[in-house]
C-alpha cells in the first residue's frame, strides 16, 4: 500500500504551530478572522468538535486489524447496489469538482483502499461503495453536468428515493467558481425529496482568500434563505493540503451516530 501523506493523521497535524495547525482542522474559523466587525458567526461554529472527537473519528478511517476499509462493489442500478447494512453517507457533485480526489484524502489512512482519481472530468460513471468496517458506507456517486452518464438522474434519483440509510449526502461545490446552474438543480433535486445534506466546498488551496471569503458568505446566505434541508455550516477542504479533511471525516462519524453527541456544539 501506499504511504499515507503526512498531514493526513491529526497527530501530524498536531506538531505544527497553533496557527497552521488551526487553519488545517478548522479552515471556516481561520477565515473568520478576515471578516467585516460585526459579521454574523454564528453558521462558523456549529459543529466544532472537542480534540478527542477528532481523534476517535481518525480511527473510523484508519484500516487495521479487525477493522478493514474496502471498495465493496460499483452498482448502476439501485438492484445491483449491496444491502443497506450499515448508516450510509454519500458524495455528490459535479464533474471535476474533486469528488474522487476528496475521498481519497479521508481514506488516506487506508492506503490499500483504491479510489480512482481521472484528470478526465466525469470519470465516475458508477455508484462506488466504500465500507469502513462495520461502522458505515461512504458512496462515491456519478459526477452530473459535463460527461455525466446518460442514466445519471435514474441512477442518483432511484438512489435517493430509495436508500433507507443514507443518513447524510454531502454535496460538494467547487470553491473556485463557487454555486453553478448544475449544483442548484442538484440542490433543489435534494429539497424536493426532503434529503438531509450539506456542503462541502472543495479546492480551497486555489481560490485567493477574497474570493473565497465572498464565495462562503454568498452560499451561506443562499442556503439561510432558500434551502431547508440543508446544514447551515459549510465545510471548506484540499484534499491537496489537507485541509478541513479531519473535520470532514469527524462530520461524517457524527452523522453515521458513530461519535456521541455530547462531543459537538
């Protein structure tokens, strides 16, 4: 297997001086400080997890001995999809958003684990199921906008109409460009058949911290105002850098009811 990256364990993440070290775990708070006196930042701060959180949330990730994370199977129809066993989370988005590349980065701590990263946007053209021993499944879903399957909205549709326990969906929206056309078609797709979910936005390695300020404060407005199943703090990741992954990875614990409640604002 490969070596895992070096900031892809917390205790690595931990040697480094407070600034970075906080500007890796919780990449949201590292911005506020940027804002106008008097912004309201409140949506920053919901779900902050104590250390230890983190911690045992890392162990849920990482692969060892009685504890195995597997590539289970592919499936393209919801028949062909393994049973529902375990809570499930899933991860949607648009073409080379960075869906398969984010994935990777919270499996990191399982090297054997193989998830394909393309540079061919619309790689994925299955839904991918990981399984984290007997704690929960992760699915990677088919990208939509450019290249996506032809039987995508079947595909996705059936999936969240149908999956008894998906306890989360994560949709993911690319911190560079921000909401497009294609992603508020995907998030009225999820209010319309009442979904839980939240955004993730990827990429934030790329995006100039202006930008990438007005990009939060933009979809945390939209979503205050126009969704109702959607969760009201954003997630801000690199897979490249590592950033916000261990909160990620934390978040999906929590929802998948893998961590107790008493450990999150």
């Amino acid at each position: 297997g490969r070596v895992p990256p070096a900031l892809a364990s917390l205790s690595q993440v931990l040697r480094l001086e407070w600034s970075r070290r906080t500007g890796i775990m919780f990449p949201l708070q590292k911005l506020e400080r940027y804002l106008a006196p008097g912004t309201d930042t409140s949506r920053f701060h919901i779900f902050e997890p104590e250390l230890g959180a983190l911690q045992r949330a890392e162990e849920l990730f990482r692969s060892g001995q009685g504890h195995p994370i597997d590539y289970v199977s592919s499936a393209v129809r919801m028949d062909h999809a393994p049973p529902p066993a375990l809570p499930e989370v899933c991860f949607i988005g648009r073409s080379n958003v960075g869906k398969s590349s984010l994935i990777r980065a919270l499996f990191s701590l399982a090297p054997e684990v193989e998830v394909r990263v393309s540079k061919t946007p619309g790689h994925t053209k299955k839904m991918n199921f990981f399984k984290a021993g007997k704690y929960f499944t992760l699915v990677d879903m088919p990208g939509y906008g450019y290249r996506a399957p032809k039987d995508f909205v079947e595909m996705v549709e059936a999936y969240l109409q149908e999956r008894r326990n998906l306890k989360r969906t994560f949709l993911l929206v690319d911190g560079v460009v921000g909401l497009q056309k294609t992603d508020h078609i995907a998030v009225e797709m999820l209010e319309e058949f009442g979904i839980p979910y939240v955004m993730v936005l990827t990429k934030i390695d790329r995006v100039p911290r202006g930008q990438l300020l007005k990009n939060v404060l933009g979809i945390q407005e939209f979503v205050k105002e126009k969704t109702q199943g959607c969760f009201p703090q954003l997630f801000l990741v690199s897979s490249v850098e590592f950033l916000g992954v261990h909160l990620l990875r934390c978040f999906v614990a929590h929802v998948t009811g893998n961590l107790p409640a008493v450990e999150t604002n």
